[in-house]
C-alpha cells in the first residue's frame, strides 16, 4: 500500500477524537473518507500531514513511518493536502499563490506545472494577476485544488473541496478531481457531499465518532441502506 494508517488514535489535549482507525490506499487509487460533522475526518487528515500527533498507532507512507516527522518532510515524501475552507493568501495574486504550492520544487520546472494547472482551470490564466481575496468561493476552491497540484504530489489529499459552493461549481469540482485521478495521481478526499465523492471514489470508508463503522468499494457503499439512509437522503 502507498498509505498505510493503523491503529491510529488522535486527539487534543485528554479529548481523544480518532479511536484507533485502520485504512489504506494504494498508488493510483482515490479513496473518500465520508462521515457526519465531528466524526474525526480532518482530525485524521491533519495527523497523515504532521500537524496533529497521534496519541499512538502508525502512519506509513512508501516505506516511511510519517509520525514524529516534521510537516515539511511529509510534504517533501509528496503528500499535499488542500485543507477545509482553502485557506490561501487573499492579498496575494492567483499566479502568487500558485508559485507557493511549489515550494517544495525547483524553481526550472515551475513553468511547466503552471501551464499544466491553468490547462486544468481556464479561468485561472484569465485571473492569473487578481488577488486571490477577491475571486469567487468557486473560483477559490480552482486555486486551493491547483495549488495543490503544483507541488507535483504522489498524493493529494483533499478536505471537502465542495463546502459552501455553488452546486454547478461542484460538478466542475468533481470533473476536475476526475481529471486529477485520470493523470494518476492518489487521491484521499473527504466530503460531505457523498453522493459526488462516491462517483469519484473507487473505495469509501464511514466514521462515525472516532470508529471506521463501514468500507468497501464506492457502488456497493451507494446501494448500503445505512449509507443512503444517513448520507444520500434516498
Ligand atoms: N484544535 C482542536 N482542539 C480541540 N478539539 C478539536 C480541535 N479540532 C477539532 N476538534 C474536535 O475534534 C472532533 C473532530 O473534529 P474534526 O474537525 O476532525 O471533524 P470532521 O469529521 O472533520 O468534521 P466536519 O465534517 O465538520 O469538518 C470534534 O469534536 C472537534 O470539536
Ligand atoms: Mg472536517
């Protein structure tokens, strides 16, 4: 496996939130994590990139154990995360922003990844010289996802690249991610929007309060009663 993660537990302070999850993913894969509000999902996602420590349990990533490990060193193995809520630099422009999810990079090649990140989103070359403050929560997610993708990751892990966005822009979101799988690039994606991320998943897993409750491949989980019942609402 590319990702193994076992028997993790994680918390803040003596609150542990995460209570003990075993998954993985292989290379080439795009695997959701799907679950309610505060059943851990980001929590998990912070420990894989270094910024929460577990309380015990590993997180092996191509042969490398990824606890202890300082978020840059992570990032230099070639994970990136797009975090929730994008989080980018607002009085920075979208090409400035950009230039920042390559730090990792030499700085030769920076061209190349550019033109590859605005093939992918249009309307980001139009924007290219905007401050990123003042674009569109759509067109934000764009950057936050292309940002991402200049770093050239063997993984991308995304943290509910849909919140708070206009339903038309979500379908762009979803065909963008099916472009990123299709250029072999791992995904790990949480969303609340299930139904999208489990068109796009080849797998899924379920927390629910900390505990893994379900997996199995994205169209069985679709027909499970209990996922359609608690998160596709038919
Ligand atoms: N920095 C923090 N300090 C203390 N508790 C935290 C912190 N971050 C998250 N938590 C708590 O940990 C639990 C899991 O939060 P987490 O953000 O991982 O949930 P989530 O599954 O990503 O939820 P959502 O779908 O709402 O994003 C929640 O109860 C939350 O209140
Ligand atoms: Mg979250």
């Amino acid at each position: 496996m590319m990702l193994e993660v076992a028997a993790l537990r994680v918390g803040y302070g003596k609150a542990e939130v995460v209570h003990g999850v075993d998954f993985g993913l292989d290379a080439g894969e795009c695997v959701a994590l799907i679950g309610p509000n505060g059943a851990g999902k980001s929590t998990i996602l912070k420990s894989i990139c270094g910024l929460v420590p577990p309380i015990s349990g590993s997180i092996r990533f191509l042969g490398h154990s990824l606890v202890g490990m300082a978020g840059h060193h992570i990032a230099e193995l070639g994970i990136a995360m797009c975090p929730e809520g994008r989080q980018m630099f607002p009085e920075m422009t979208v090409l400035e922003n950009l230039r920042m999810g390559a730090y990792t990079r030499r700085r030769d090649d920076l061209d190349e990844s550019l033109d590859e990140v605005m093939a992918l989103f249009p309307r980001l070359r139009e924007r290219a010289r905007q401050d990123a403050g003042t674009l569109s929560g759509g067109e934000q997610e764009m950057v936050a996802i292309a940002r991402v993708l200049m770093a050239r990751p063997k993984l991308c892990i995304f943290d509910e690249p849909s919140l708070g966005i206009a339903p038309r822009v979500v379908d762009e979101i979803e065909e963008t991610l099916h472009k990123i799988k299709a250029s072999g690039v791992t995904i790990l994606l949480v969303e609340q929007a299930v139904s999208m991320a489990l068109r796009v998943a080849d797998r899924a897993y379920v927390l629910e309060a900390g505990n893994l409750v379900l997996e199995g491949p994205s169209a069985e989980l679709a027909q499970a009663d209990s996922v359609r019942n608690a998160y596709l609402g038919f």
